[in-house]
C-alpha cells in the first residue's frame, strides 16, 4: 500500500495518501499520531506496546479518522499480521512451564 513508508513500521498505519490532514487521530490520540513534513500528513510516530494502547489504536482504526485511512494490518492482511520483521505489540517471555493451574496440597 502506498503512503505507508512515512510511519514507524508495525501494526498500525496511515496510508499518507489518503490522509485530507483534519488532525483528528493527533487529537484523539497524540503519543501515537503526529504530523509527518515529509509526507504533508499525519503519521502514526509511535506503535502501541501494552494491550491498553493497542485496544486504543484498534478503536481509532475502526470510528477515529473521517476518512478511514488509519490501517490496522492485521484487518487488512485476513487477520495476518505484516510488519516487515519489526515487533508490533509487546514481548512477553514465555511463561509455559513456570506456573501451575494446580496449587501445591497442602499436608
């Protein structure tokens, strides 16, 4: 997709071509959108890290932009996500092996 190359790669994007720049997503959201000069359009500048920001994002994609140009790529990808080797979300070890769904007895 076109007009993508000026967010920082992840998850979410504005496609800058399509973006008519009304700042709403800046608005709605400033830590993660902000005005691109190289792009004369809005960008997203940072990607979400906890599950809170990315429900955050995830609602901006869906109602935040009149338009509808903020893209998530899992949406856009048959719920696949794309993001060209840069970690999206957070990294969380593995915890498999460390807890137990059955507490100790108790003698």
């Amino acid at each position: 997709m076109a007009g993508k190359e000026f967010n920082i790669p992840g998850r979410f994007f504005i496609d800058t071509d399509e973006c008519v720049i009304c700042g709403d997503c800046e608005h709605l959201a400033p830590e993660f959108f902000g005005f691109s000069d190289k792009a004369n359009s809005y960008a997203v500048v940072k990607q979400p890290a906890t599950l809170e920001e990315i429900q955050k994002m995830e609602g901006i994609v869906k109602s935040g932009c009149p338009v509808d140009c903020i893209y998530d790529d899992r949406q856009e990808n048959g719920g696949q996500e794309i993001n060209q080797g840069v970690p999206s979300g957070p990294i969380l070890p593995s915890l498999s092996g460390r807890i137990s769904l059955n507490p100790p007895k108790q003698i």
